[in-house]
C-alpha cells in the first residue's frame, strides 16, 4: 500500500469497516473480460477466516461467471465526504475502504443456505427471518472465503 499511513492495520477496524458498509463490488472473470457487480451482503468471521454472503438468481451472467472461475475481488467504501480547497486539484475526500480477493462457493444445503441469508438479512436490517424450504429453490446463496483483504481510511 502506497500511502501507509491510511492503512487500516487492526482486524478490528477493519471489521468494522465492514460492518458499516452495504454495498459490496465483487469483480470476476466473464468470458476472459472483467465484469463487476454491486451487491448487498452479509459476514462472519469464524476464527482467522472471514466469509462475505450474497444472493442471486438461480441463473444469469453472475452466475454463469462464477461457475466457470470461483476467483473474485471485493471492494467496499463509506464514510465519503468531500474535502475541497481554494485550487480544485487539492480537493480530496475522506474515506475508509475494504479490498480483498477470495473464492466463491455456491452453498447447496438447504441449512447453509438459510443461514447465509440470516448473515445477509442481519447485516441489511438487523432482523432474521424463516424462510420456506419452497422458497429456497429459487435463489442460489454463495459464500466467499477470504483469501486476504485490506483496509484504508482518510479521515482528515
């Protein structure tokens, strides 16, 4: 990292990042071009491993990408805040930022799945829910292990 002393170096903040964020881009491989997607999501860090949840259809672009090459990047902001000066190429904005790689597995037990959606469902609203098993076979809930992430903050 370039700037390093903007880098986020406690896991702490940098699940807390996390934690404030909504919105995930998850960039993959389609058809040998990059192709990335915003999307709402959900965490848990189980011991040293951090797994990011999403959902989709049970067919698309997306998903076709996904199944051919499981490797992904993330990335996630918040805290934007413009800061501006008397010359416009010293503007600068204030932020905090997560970008990581991993690997996308589609999770297939009916249990799993459920509890994927809670993790997404309890991030978004801070609610869980129940959910049907016939409602069940029309989404496809992935999970991304975390190979490794960063994070990054400018707050002044």
């Amino acid at each position: 990292m370039r700037r390093k002393e903007r880098e986020l170096t406690a896991l702490e903040d940098k699940i807390a990042v996390i934690q404030s964020c909504k919105v995930l881009r998850l960039a993959m491989i389609d058809g040998g071009k990059p192709y990335i997607v915003p999307l709402n999501y959900g965490f848990e860090q189980l011991g040293d491993t951090l797994y990011l949840y999403f959902h989709s259809a049970t067919e698309g672009k997306k998903l076709e990408a996904l199944q051919q090459n499981p490797s992904v990047c993330f990335e996630m902001d918040t805290d934007h805040q413009l800061v501006e000066d008397e010359i416009p190429c010293r503007n600068g904005f204030l932020f905090s930022s997560i970008v990581g790689e991993g690997t996308v597995e589609f999770l297939e037990d009916l249990q799993q799945k459920k509890d994927a959606l809670n993790h997404i469902m309890l991030h978004q609203t801070g609610k869980k829910f129940e959910y049907s098993d016939n409602v069940m076979k029309f989404v496809a809930v992935a999970r991304i292990k975390v190979d490794s992430f960063t994070g990054k903050r400018r707050d002044h």
